[in-house]
C-alpha cells in the first residue's frame, strides 16, 4: 500500500519535471491499469496519453523492420572475400567441435562463400552486396551492426529474444515497453501497429505480445486491405449514423452509472468506445492511398509488378505490393503519431536454394524499405523516426548439408554467433558501420553488440536508461535487456 | 559483463581464441561502499551457495560476519583496511597460486574487475559489515514463519459481524474510523455471487426467488444453491487452467494440437465440482502417476505437467526442451504452492529470498525424473456405459458361442464321417510341381521358396522370359496346370509383379514335356498345347486367355488388384501320361513392351481330373490324407482333416456366421485418451546448471526442498515426487495454506491480502490484514482443505457483502481499498463476458466438458501463424456456442477475443490476470459476429418474452424493463428507461427508412410473430447497445 501511494504522490509532484520521474510514471501507468484501485478524482481514463521520457530523447516513434527466418549476413550485408577462397574447404575441427547446429551435419560440413558482388556506396562507401542497390543509395543515412550477436539459433526462441529481450514467451515486446513509457501521440489510432507480409511468422503473435502489460500495449495487427482491423466494421445494416446515436446511448448510461457508483474505470470504458468509434473513421482512412501521389507509390515501389516466379518462402501472390504497401502504411501510421510499427515479413529461413530465395526476398525488400528511409527523410520525419531492420540471427558460412548429402548444399543454417542488423533516423548515426566479424563471418573479432545491447542502444535513443525502466513482475524488476545490455554509444549521432 | 559464448575465427592460421570482453573499470575509490548493497549481494551469489549455512566448504562462511573474519581452513582472507593482506582479493582475481580462481569453474561466474575493485574499495574502507545485515534476517521474514491461529480482536460494533473475516476488518476499519459500506443490493449480491463461484450471471428467475425470499437466512439459501451447480467446476477450474497455463496445443513454431489435453481439464472440473480436498487435488497432479493402485483418473491428473511447452521445431535440441520442462515444472509449483519466485535461482542464488541455486535444482531434481506417456484414458461415465453395455452384449453372445461349441463336440465328427464317405477327393486336386531348375534370360534370380514358389531377385528387365522345369510322375495322366502368381513383401507395392505399380503382363505360357529318362539329345521337348485358360480376375483389357494364344503383345495383368494373390489355370488339349517321371518345361514370356512388367513370384501346380476345372479345387494335402487308410492316419494327420473339415461344413458355418454377425454389435470400448506422466526406472542424475546454463554441469544434488523451510519426511529412501506433495501439506509449512486462501481471495475481492498473489517472499508486499490471513489459513486447515468451504466461509462474511460504490471521502486515505471498507468493481474475465453474452442471449449450449471447441474467428487470424499451421475449423452446431473455457486454446494465435480481455497466454503460471480497459476491447462487443449474433437473438428474446406489450409508450417501456432485467440482472431506473426507449425509437425510425438495412441487420434471426423485421432490428441494436455497458461487463 505505502509503495502505491508513494510513487503515486511522487509520480504527481514529479511528472514531468525530475529525471526520475520516466520511472514514476512508467510505474504510474501500471498501478493506473489494475483496475479499480484509482480514486475518483483520478482521470485516468486514457492509459495511452503521451508521456515524456526521462532522459532527452533522440527518437520518439519507432518502425522495427522483422525478416523473420533469419536472413543471410553473409549475402546482404558482410562481405568475406577469404571465405569465397576458402569455398568447398572443410572448416577446422576446432570451430565446429563444440558448436551445435539444427541441421548442418558436422562430419561433412564444409564453409561457402558468397556468390554475391560487394559494392562500395555513398560518401562513406559501405558495402552491400548486389541484392540491395537502393538500400546502397541510402548508405550514408544507414547504421550498419556487422557484429551482432545472440543467444537463440531457433527460430522462436530467438524471434522473442529480439523482439522482446529473453528467448521466451511471456515478456512484453520492445514495442509494448515504448508504448507503455511513453503512450502515443496518436488519437484515433492504437499507439503500437503491426503489418505482415508472407506467411505467418514462427513467433506468431507473440512477436508484439505485452507479455504482463495489459493489452492495451500489445501491438494492434492491421490489414493492408478489406477490414483494416479485427472488428472494425459494423455489421451488416448498421450505419454510421446507427452507430453513431448508438455510442451516444451507451456513454450516457455509462456516465448513469458512473454518477451512482464513482468507479473512474467507467469513464475510462467511455473513452475506449470514443477512441473505438474515432478508428472506425481513421482505419479505414489510413489505408486508403487514394490520396498518395504516383511519385509516392513509385518510390515504394507499390505499383511494380511481382516477379512471375512466386512458390518461395517468403513468396506469395502480392507479396511484393503487400510489403510495399507495408511500407507506405509505416509512414502513414508515423505521420499519424503512432509510437511503434512493426513490420513483419517470413520466412527468410534458406537452408536451401539460398540464392533465388534470397534473390526473391531482397528484390521485394530492397526498393521498398529505402523508398521508406528517403520518404521520411523528405517529409523532415527521419529524424525522430528510428528504423531498424534486424533479423533474429545469420546464417552459416557453411553449406547446409541435410543429411549429411552433399547434393543439398544450396543454403545456410542457424548462426547465432555473428550476424547484420541496420538503423537509420531516430538518432542513430549514418555511415556508419560498426563492429566487424572474422574472415568467414563466423564471429565479431571487433565491437560485438549482443541484442540485449541493441535493445540498450534502441532505449537510450528514446530517453530511457535501460536499467531503470523496470517493471516489477513475479518479484523481480524486470527490464526489455533482462540481465545484459549496454548502450553502443558509437551507434549515437 | 557478458562473455562471448563462442570462438572466433582468424582464418590464415586458422588458430582460434578464447575471447571474452575486456574488463571493465574499477570501481570508483572515492566512492563510499554500503555493505548491504553493493558487497552482501556478490558474496550471496557467488560465494555462499558454498562458503555459507549448508556447506562450508575449507570451513569458510561468508554469510556470517563473526566466521567471515574468522576466515576458514586456510586463514583469514579479510583483513580491514589493508586490501593488500586480504587475501579474498587475490582469490577471487584468480591470482593465489594454491587456491586458484574463485569460484572455480562450473561453479558460478568469476568476479569481473569491477565487482573486485568493489570489494578492494570496501576492504580499504574498513570492511564496514553491520550487525544487523545478517542473513538470518530474511529467515524472520513474516511468511516463514508458523501459521498463527489469532484471536478474534474486540470490535466496538459486534452487530456487523457475520464471520471472524469481519471481527479482523472491521477491528482495522474501526482504527480508521471508518465505517463499513452498506450491503450491497440484493440484485448486485445475486449477480455478484454468480460471477464469483459460477462464471455466469443468474436468470431473471433466480433474481426473482432470491429478492422474494423474504424468510431469515435468504443469502445463505442462496450460497449453497449456487455452490451445489456444476458450473462451479467450470468457473474455479478456469481459474486454476491459469495456474496449470493450460493449452490446447504444444506452443513454438510447430504448435501442434494437443487432441487429448481437455482430458486433464475434465477431471479439474469433476475434482472441482466433488469438492474434493486440496490436499488430494495437489497430491494427484503432481503425483498422481506415483500414488498407490493409481487409478486412471489418477493418471489423468498428472497431466498437469504435460501442460508445459513442447518445442518440435526442427533442429531442436530434446534434452534442451525437456530441461526447460524441467524448469517450468519446477517453477510452476513454486508459483502455486510456495508464493515463491523460485525460478529466480534457476541462474544464479537468489538475490532476495534465501533459495540458493543449489537448493534450486534440489528442487528441480523432484521433477527431473519425469516421462511423458499418453495413456488410454476413458471418462468415468463413458467407462461405466460400456461396462455396462459389454455385460449385455456378453450375455447375449454366451449362447451363440456355445451353440458352436456343442455342435463341434456332438454332431461335426458324424458329419465328418458323412463327408469323408462321400469322397470329395475326387474333385479337381492341384498338386504342386517342384521346379528342378529355373533360368531367366536376362540374368534375373530365381529363387525357390519352402512353398516351392519361384522369388525373382536382381535385375529386372523389359520382356524377360522365364524358364522353368519341373519333374513329375503320376499314375494318372496330367490334365490341367495351375500358375498362382503371389504377392512379396520384397515387390514393389508387394507384387506379384515387379513393375513399380506391382503389377506384370504374362505375354504368354507355354508347356512342353519330354521323359526325364532319356538321354539329353534324344529327349527334344514337345510343345503341349493348352485351352481353356481361365482366373480369378484379369485387368481391363489383358484377359488371361490371351496368355495362350498367338498374339505376343497382349497378355494376362491384374492391375488395380495389387498385392493379393491370383490364379489361372490352363487345360491339357490332351492328357499327358506321366507314369515314367516326366520333365515339364513351362516358359513364361512376358514381352510388354511398356516397361519391365515381369513376374515377382508365382508357383505351379497340376491335376490329373479331367476338366472343366476349378480354381482352386480340392487341397492336395487333404486329398492324400482322405486317401490313406482311416487306421493309419497318426493323430496329427487326423487333425489336419479335421481342421481342414470345420473350413468347409456349411452348417458350422451358419453357427459361426451368426456369432461374427452378432460380434458387429459388440459395443466400441473408449478411444479417448490422456496425457499423463511417469516416472524413470532409474532416477535422471541432476546437477547444478551452471548460470542457468543445461550444458554446463556442476555438482551433484540430492532431492530436498529448501532449507529455509520444514523438513521433509520421506516415505522410503528414494524421495520423490509424492514427498513432496505431503511435504507441502504438512502441519509445519508456512506458506500453502496462506498462498492458497490468499489467491481465493483475490478472485473474490480483486486483490490479495498479500497483493503480490504470486509472491510471499521478502520483496512481498506485506500482508494488509495479517492475522485475517492467518486466520484463514488455518480455517483452511482445520476444514480439512476444502477448497468450497472456505469459499463458502468468505462470501457469508459481511466484509464480502459490502456495496461496491466507490467512497470519495477514502480516495486519498485507501486508494486502493486496501482497508476492504468496500466491496471492489471489477470487469468480469474474458470467458465470462462471452459466456454472458451468449446466457443472456439464450445461445448458451451449458454442456458440461468434453474436447475443446472452435466457435468462429476471422478467417485471417490463423494465417499469422508459421506457414498457417493452426487450421481452424468452425465447431458444428451446438458446439459453436460452448463456453469459453471450452475454446481451442492455441498457443500461437490464441482465440483473438480471449487475448482482447487479458486471458493469460498460457506459456507459464498465470496467478493473476492482467485487466486492461482498450478500445479493441470496444470493437470486439462491437462488432465481432460472435457478439453480434447474440444481440440479434437478445433483440429477438426481448420480443418474445414481452409479446402481450403494445407499440406505445407503455408497451415499449415495459419491453426496456425487461431488457435490462435480462441483461443487467436489476430493475431500470426511469431515466435509463427513457434513455433505452428514445434509442429504440430513434433507431426504429432511421430503421424505417431504409428497409433493406433492417433485412440484413437481423440476418438469419426468425422475427416473432406479431413483430416486424424494424421492430426486431431496432430491438437488436438496443441489445447491442445494453451488452456494451461497463455495467454488463463488470461484476459490481
């Protein structure tokens, strides 16, 4: 009770002002959510209300980019010239001898290099490979990781360890803490929106959980086409006007009830249907891109035609206009004060027939994800907007050999130990390339970012310090870096 | 600090290195250390686990400040103030030649820079240990401690007493002066008590019973009534599915179905419902494989720990998945019967509660020996019927098998005789010839079988011929050949041919015969022709005569008929004496030119009795032995016949045709099966994970529950699983008894006593009313844990009687209402609201258990799963309006309404619900066509039931009147009656004015007679509009 009332004294006189004060109304918010423990005279009735971080903040709204399946670092965004020498070699004993795989088969495995061309871009001249030309036009506004690294190699375990900081189900996402500490600034739209493209990924809906959050953090799936959200429509025969007059009655015999009893969570049930009834209107509205100039679509490349060939994993029938859509929507949804956007795309899994797999999903990523970076640089949004493109790990430098059967050895397998992730925006800093792994891009040998630092990293550019924006859960301050993490302070413009 | 997991490369050498991060700074020296804070916590997780109460290994403790100083077996090791003779420092640096690095390796994480810059700064300072930052203090905190049995506190207003619960509020109450709130309304009781202990709301005939129930002890009436319902099963078992994170299917990328997992949600149901004590409830789930003569449903109930996460993602390690089992098991039933957090030592000791990490997978070793078995597991009831069932048909089928019996034993053996003297032997007999040689002209392998078939082995060519002779020597002459052509497991689709489809085209069949006497060159064969060919089925188009005749294209094959036997025979034209031994050729061409269609394996047999012929015919064998003088038969040779007879006597035949007719009727035992467990034949070593970590052992553990709690009494040597369910029942155990009252109040107040529900340990908040809970605790005890008799206890009390209405003058003072001068409001818990929704709409299906169902969901929402593995099929009929317990639980895409309201993903332990208030909250009652269809059968029911009411004032108030009766359980207040009619009137009017709107707005809902379609429209939207209430979800 005394811990209650203290930070809800303290969360009062020092919103706003103390540096403290992030952490008092982090844990404000979630006193304010167990329902039925508020004052009346309290007005808590929007738990998203935008909030002000504790510390000066370099980005304020977040587009977390998932390749789900994990793509290949070794074919994007690494080069290793050595490893293309050392093409067909068995690896030494010692780099393999305690090192687990799903799949490669020890015995046989032998390490391969790229068939990919590396190019210098921009003033800083990064290098990418071939599969990513308008990604390299936007080198100079990209925060290349070549030495990440992590503690998952399956696919679900290491999902959740990205997006929520512990290989496990159960944690809230990286989305629900920033919505969580900081609301949103968006009024007729939830606070944290996710896009798919593809197949469904392996963490499903766990990937943008609120784990022990209410949900009102957890992230809001919408739909590129039809119904933008789950439910949003009437149903058949009701119209706006019906729905309309219909809200009118139930706020009023909500405020009825409030009047007798004094519960504040019924005025916060009328601004949920308020809040309801405004989506109805803005969904529908942020999907329409009627109002988009063919420039725009251009540049996304929307309108483009999808490659003829489409049985891939990551393929489908649109796939190539979903993602780009996709793309659009995240401006569109960060123009509109949404905190965070997810955007899902699966499987970049490619164990096998890596080349025209990773060939199909660059092609459909490409275009689309610079046209996003060089669109909110345009419209002055770049700034506050931090984009990141991260995977949940690499992929081998050695040929997957299912089996043991050399015949199969056209892809890549798990590898937790060393992968890419990029920034752009939102305080990162641009041409930069940070950290680097060892001549068959098996390890970092320089700057190793774990993603619990990423996730340090990604806090600190929000106005977080990593280690105090806890919550208390099953007895412990839990945190999005769980044990780890530390900011990469080379990573900050 | 985080080391690298990994080797890294430099290719060139190829020489790898070790490589951890380069240590941080050291500690700042200006800076002052506190003992408590920045030293006591590196000792207690990295030192103590062996330096401390339960070892103390070279005879150090560090958990002591007197035997800290003291130092152990080797000396002192701290010396205040001169860091450069402590040698604590040099240790744990890894730099003391004799005693190496602490802690050693596999025992914990050495000490980075910064942490030993710590302690050197602490040392320099003068190695600061306060008397009272012994650890002994956490073992006073106060849930550790014994259960008191308080007296009740004097109270200035005894009148408000019902139940001790209210003598230990009201005493605290009154030290606030504060005044208890009124009782709540009868009608807010009713519908108060039926959410709390049912789940559903009461009918408007039950509120009616209770208000008019004028007579003394009307409540108390009511409480058993509702306790006596079998929905209480249902309600209180959903509440403990959370604590068992109870799931449908395995989680991880695969998520597969677990079709068998509602088996082990039936029997907490049934448990539930029988009241049984919780005491047997617990043993039973955690031990229910391991409990004398365990019965099924024994075995059922330790399910519980089947209800973990499966991973079945490729490349999973299983050891992997069954330690992280091992774990959630282990820290499950920390959660639910200690209140302890003790998966927080899974990596390390913990840093708050005096659990080490040793004690930790003392713990974990009671679960470490478990397996997973799926057992065939019939419902009681289902079980019962068939037995039942099974004893009629037995009675029924007695008769007919001993109607054979008799015949067999009195009449067969004259009708066998009968038989034998009307020798049938004299029908057609196909004697097997035994091949003396067998060549295929392109190299394929023959190989005679004991039942002297040909096996073709090796090569398989187009068109290959076979060759075979045969010898034979007959007093009568040859008059037919018999090729049976065989199936072999070792064929293609187990032949008889050897085509990949396992069929083969006999192009053509020929014999020929010369004396087998006779010297070779005089002995030229000579073609026998054959007619007459004839078998048991020829493909379409392939008949076996084209087998003999001169066309060598076509032939004999049995496609579709595959992997059976089949047979044809051939005529002599003119029968072969055989007097003198005879050597038969019989070439077997197989010339189709459409693939290697050549025979797998097949045999050949001849007969002496003039044609026509049979197929089959009379058995060789049998026909010998008729043969032979009756006297001379040995037993066996008699049994043979005998045997052969009872194949063929017609009238056994009707006997044994009337018992397999009636053997059809047999009733179908249960298929339903159960997840259970079982333990090893020899107990899984366990170990100490280093850092959490599977693959790095430690030490050895034995089976023990933690120190800082009573000892455990084992039934023999080997302790185990059962151990530990009396262990956490017995007298002495502090904690289960006040973590269990504990969480059944918070599902009846909405907080706990001790609000962190989840966790009693020293970061607990502390009890609001210590001895209340106490006094539960032991109530629950001296009830003999009966989980509905303290429930009953609890809702008899005043203090849960109380109004809800929140008290402004207390807004300040106990915001929280922590002081219980109120009742709390809360919104009812996902599963609820639908089942509301779908009760008040007349929808409700209220069968009691059975497999999960799959009321509708959008189409879409499945997809977000990998590569759209869960399929979801809408549950037929009835099925599509179960309650939500009863809903598919898919871990990976959760029903979207359960998860909308806050239901528990069921990955781990869930105590208590989170409770959010959002707009897709809104949506959902909105819009989703689940809930719209119930208000378009509300719309319907309200015109029902109000038929006689007219389309005026009067009528339609009468018609709000009882729509919000049947929705809000109470009478509506003049102004909410207005509010309900204005809406209905307006929305009747915009209704009017667009018919069609109205048409589909009603769907597929009858319009009762003496209604229109606006009318029902309009009634549809008002009751849209009433299941929309913050009122209509909240139990107030």
């Amino acid at each position: 009770m005394d811990r209650l009332s203290n930070a809800w004294q303290q969360s009062r006189r020092d919103f706003l002002t103390s540096s403290a004060s992030g952490l008092g109304a982090a844990a404000l918010t979630s006193l304010l959510a167990k329902e039925g423990v508020m004052a009346a005279t309290v007005d808590h009735s929007n738990p998203l209300a935008p909030k002000l971080p504790p510390l000066p903040a370099r980005a304020k709204q977040c587009i977390f980019i998932l390749p789900a399946g994990a793509p290949s670092h070794l074919d994007l965004f690494d080069p290793k010239p050595k490893l293309r020498e050392l093409h067909g070699e068995k690896p030494p004993e010692s780099l393999v001898k305690n090192v687990r795989f799903a799949f490669v088969k020890k015995e046989t495995a032998v390490l391969a290099g790229s068939a990919r061309e590396f190019t210098r871009h921009g003033e800083c001249g990064m290098e990418l490979s071939d599969y990513l030309p308008h990604l390299g036009s936007c080198a100079d506004d990209l925060c290349l990781i070549r030495s990440m690294h992590t503690d998952a190699f399956n696919h679900h375990p290491a999902q959740l360890m990205m997006t929520s900081g512990v290989p496990r189900f159960g944690r809230p996402s990286m989305g629900s803490w920033l919505t969580y500490g900081l609301g949103s600034e968006a009024e007729s739209l939830p606070g944290y929106v996710v896009l798919t493209a593809g197949r469904g990924s392996s963490g499903g809906v766990s990937n943008w959980s609120s784990g022990f959050f209410p949900s009102t953090y957890e992230g809001v799936v919408f739909r590129s086409q039809g119904e933008p959200v789950l439910n949003l429509n009437n149903p058949p025969g009701v119209s706006a006007e019906m729905q309309q007059r219909g809200l009118a009655t139930i706020s009023k015999l909500n405020a009825r009830r409030l009047e007798k009893l004094g519960d504040p969570e019924i005025s916060s049930r009328i601004s949920s249907y308020e809040l309801a009834f405004r989506m109805q209107a803005a969904a529908p509205e942020l999907i329409d891109l009627s109002d988009e100039t063919e420039k725009t679509l251009d540049l996304y490349g929307v309108t483009r035609p999808e490659p003829k060939k489409h049985s891939y994993r990551g393929g489908g029938a649109h796939v190539y206009q979903q993602f780009a859509t996709n793309c659009l929507l995240a401006r569109r949804l960060i123009e509109r004060g949404v905190r965070f956007v997810t955007l899902v795309h699966a499987s970049w899994d490619h164990h096998s027939n890596l080349d025209e797999e990773l060939g199909y999903n660059a092609g459909m990523a490409d275009q689309p994800i610079a046209g996003l970076i060089k669109d909110l640089k345009q419209r002055g949004l770049l700034d506050t907007t931090l984009l990141v493109f991260a995977g949940e790990f690499g992929r081998t430098p050695l040929w997957e050999n299912r089996g043991g059967n050399q015949k199969d050895k056209v892809g890549r397998d798990h590898h937790p130990f060393g992968f890419s992730v990029f920034l752009a925006g939102g305080g990162s800093k641009g041409g930069v390339v940070h950290g680097a792994t060892d001549d068959i891009g098996w390890a970092p040998t320089k700057d190793p970012v774990h993603v619990n630092d990423l996730h340090a990293t990604i806090m600190h550019l929000f106005g977080f310090d990593h280690m105090r924006f806890t919550h208390r859960f099953r007895g412990l301050n839990v945190r999005l870096t769980d044990q780890g993490g530390k900011v990469v302070s080379e990573l900050l413009a | 600090m985080r080391h690298l997991p990994f080797p890294v490369v430099c290719l060139g050498e190829m020489i790898l290195l070790a490589c951890g991060l380069s240590a941080g700074a050291a500690a700042d020296e200006i800076q002052s250390i506190d003992f408590v804070k920045d030293v006591q916590p590196l000792l207690r997780t990295r030192c103590v686990s062996c330096h401390g109460p339960e070892l103390s290994e070279s005879g150090l403790r560090l958990d002591q400040k007197k035997r800290a100083f003291e130092g152990g077996d080797n000396g002192r090791i701290v010396v205040p103030g001169e860091p450069g003779k402590s040698r604590l420092l040099t240790i744990v640096s890894g730099d003391d030649d004799e005693i190496g690095l602490m802690p050693p390796d596999g025992e914990g994480t050495p000490l980075s820079a910064e942490e030993i810059g710590l302690l050197r700064t602490w040392i320099r300072q003068g190695a600061n240990w306060p008397a009272d930052a012994e650890p002994a203090a956490q073992v006073s905190h106060w849930a550790f401690q014994p259960v008191q049995r308080p007296s009740l506190p004097p109270v200035a207003d005894p009148g408000w007493i019902e139940s001790p619960i209210d003598a230990f509020v009201l005493a605290k109450l009154e030290d606030e002066g504060i005044a208890p709130s009124p009782p709540a309304p009868r009608a807010t009781l009713i519908r108060r008590l039926f959410f709390d202990l049912l789940g559903l709301p009461p009918t408007p005939a039950q509120v009616d019973t209770y208000l008019n129930d004028q007579r003394p002890g009307a409540y108390r009436r009511l409480v058993e009534r509702v306790l006596a319902s079998p929905h209480y099963g249902e309600r209180w078992g959903r509440h403990w599915l959370d604590l068992a994170r109870y799931a449908d299917s395995d989680g991880y990328e695969k998520d597969r179905p677990r079709p068998h997992a509602w088996r082990y949600r039936n029997w907490v149901i049934n448990a539930l419902n029988a009241d049984m004590p919780y005491d047997r409830f617990s043993a039973l789930q955690l031990a229910g494989d391991m409990v004398p003569d365990a019965s099924i449903e024994d075995r059922v109930a330790s399910g519980f720990h089947r209800n973990t996460l499966h991973n079945t993602e490729g490349g999973t390690d299983k050891e992997e998945d069954r330690v992280k089992k091992t774990v959630d098991r282990t820290n499950t039933m920390g959660t639910i019967w200690l209140g302890m957090t003790v998966g927080c030592a899974q990596c390390h000791s913990h840093k708050y509660d005096p659990l080490t990490q040793r004690e930790y997978y003392q713990l974990y070793s009671f679960f470490n020996s478990i397996d997973e078995v799926d057992i065939s597991a019939p419902l009681p009831l289902e079980q019962a019927q068939y037995e039942i069932a099974k004893a009629a048909y037995d009675e029924a089928h007695r008769p007919l098998t001993e109607k054979v019996n008799k015949y067999v034993q009195e009449r067969l053996p004259q009708a066998q005789a009968a038989w034998e003297a009307s020798s049938p032997q004299s029908s057609v007999v196909w004697r097997p010839l035994d091949p003396s040689n067998a060549v295929s002209r392109h190299g394929a392998e023959l190989q005679k079988q004991d039942d002297l078939s040909l096996l073709a082995k090796g090569t398989n060519e187009v068109a290959d011929v076979y060759t075979v002779d045969l010898l034979v020597e007959s007093s009568q002459p040859l008059t037919g050949l018999r090729l049976e052509v065989l199936p072999d497991e070792s064929l293609p689709k187990k032949g008889p041919g050897r085509a990949d489809n396992g069929n083969f085209v006999l192009t053509s069949f020929r014999l020929l015969a010369a004396p087998a006497a006779a010297a070779d060159d005089q002995s030229k064969p000579v073609e026998i022709p054959l007619q007459t060919a004839q078998a048991d089925f020829a493909q379409n188009d392939w008949p076996v005569a084209a087998a003999i005749n001169d066309n060598a294209e076509d032939g004999w094959a049995v496609s579709p008929q595959i992997g059976k036997r089949h047979v044809a025979t051939f005529e002599l034209v003119e029968p072969l004496p055989a007097t003198e031994a005879t050597r038969l050729t019989v070439v077997l061409d197989q010339h189709y030119a459409g693939g290697s269609h050549n025979l797998g394996r097949f045999r050949l047999s001849y007969t002496t009795t003039p044609g026509p012929h049979t197929l089959e015919g009379f058995p060789s064998q049998i026909a010998d032995l008729l043969a032979m003088d009756l006297a001379e038969r040995t037993p066996e040779q008699a049994k043979q016949v005998t045997d052969y007879f009872r194949t063929i006597d017609p009238e056994l035949a009707t006997l044994q045709k009337a018992v397999a007719n009636h053997a059809r009727q047999a009733p179908k035992a249960s298929t339903v099966r159960a997840q259970a467990v079982v333990q090893t034949a020899t107990p899984r070593d366990t170990r100490i994970h280093i850092r959490g970590d599977f693959l790095n052992k430690g030490e050895p553990v034995e089976t023990r529950p933690p120190s800082v709690l009573h000892e455990l009494q084992p039934r023999a040597e080997r302790i185990d699983r059962l151990d530990l369910a009396g262990w956490l029942f017995a007298d002495e155990n502090p904690l289960m008894a006040r973590v269990t009252v504990n969480r059944i109040w918070q599902r009846l107040f909405g907080t706990g006593i001790v609000e962190t529900v989840d966790d009693f340990g020293t970061q607990s908040d502390p009890p609001s009313h210590p001895q209340l809970l106490d006094w539960l605790a032991g109530e629950f005890h001296r009830q003999g844990f009966h989980l509905k008799q303290i429930q009953r206890t609890i809702v008899l009390s005043n203090t849960y009687r109380q109004s809800s209405a929140t008290r402004p003058e207390l807004a300040d003072r106990d915001p929280e209402n922590r002081l219980l001068a109120r009742q709390s409001r809360r919104r009812v818990e996902a599963e609820v609201i639908r089942d509301m929704a779908l009760h008040v709409s007349g929808l409700l299906v209220n069968t009691l258990g059975g497999p999960s169902v799959r009321p509708p969901q959008p189409t879409e929402y499945s997809g977000l799963t990998y590569a759209n593995s869960a399929k979801w099929s809408v549950s037929k009929g009835g099925d599509a309006y179960r309650r939500g317990l009863y809903t598919f639980f898919q871990r990976t895409s959760p029903y979207p309404m359960l998860m909308t309201f806050d239901s528990p993903d069921s990955t781990a332990c869930c105590a208590e619900r989170s409770l959010s208030n959002t707009p897709l909250q809104a949506l959902t009652l909105w819009n989703d066509p689940v809930f719209f269809e119930c208000a378009q059968s509300f719309g319907r029911r309200i015109l029902v039931e109000t038929a006689g009411c007219r389309d005026d004032d009067g009528g339609l108030r009468e018609r709000a009147r009882r729509a919000v009766k049947l929705s809000l359980g109470r009478e509506a207040s003049d102004g909410e009656l207005q509010d309900v009619v204005a809406l209905y009137q307006d929305q009747h009017r915009l209704l009017l004015a667009d018919p069609a709107a109205a048409k589909s707005l009603i769907g597929k809902t009858k319009v009762p007679t003496d209604a229109t379609v606006t009318e029902l429209a309009a009634w549809t939207i008002v009751g849209r509009t009433l299941m929309n209430l913050d009122e209509f979800i909240t139990k107030e």
